[in-house]
C-alpha cells in the first residue's frame, strides 16, 4: 500500500542529534547501520531506543556554537521539554 509510510526501530545505534557510542562492534559495522539508515527512504519513520535529543542538543552546541540552525533547534527542544 503506497500511503503506509515505512518505520525503523534503531536501538542504540542513532538518536535525534546523535549516534550510539562503540560498546559491541566496530567503527566499520557502525559505519554500516548508519549507512543502511540514511539510504531509507526520507518519509521513513524513527524510533530511537533512547531519548537523549536535549543533551545530544548541549554537545552539539559546545561542538559548533556559531550554528544558528542549531541555536534554533536546542531553543525548540527546550520548549517542548518544559511543556
């Protein structure tokens, strides 16, 4: 059926604003659940194992604080957190 939008569940291997981290595996097999994520299809539904989007959120800032995209988005998580 064309109108039923696809889901993937991701475990521990990507998160709003992040990845998983190298407990089990390699980089390389990493490397490759990521890759076999960002080749779904872009309507494809997320579900993270984990919800860590308001410090995945803190960190990105501290990486690249000049990001005004990202200024954005944390000024949104934060919004919806205290809702």
């Amino acid at each position: 059926n064309k109108n039923k939008k696809g889901a993937v569940f991701t475990g521990d291997t990507l998160f709003s604003l992040g990845c998983g981290r190298l407990f089990e595996g390699t980089a390389a097999q990493m490397h490759e659940s990521l890759s076999k994520l960002s080749n779904l299809p872009d309507d494809t539904r997320v579900y993270c194992g984990h919800e860590y989007t308001q410090s995945n959120a803190k960190f990105a800032v501290h990486v690249d604080p000049t990001n005004a995209d990202l200024q954005q988005r944390v000024k949104e998580i934060d919004h919806l957190r205290s809702a």
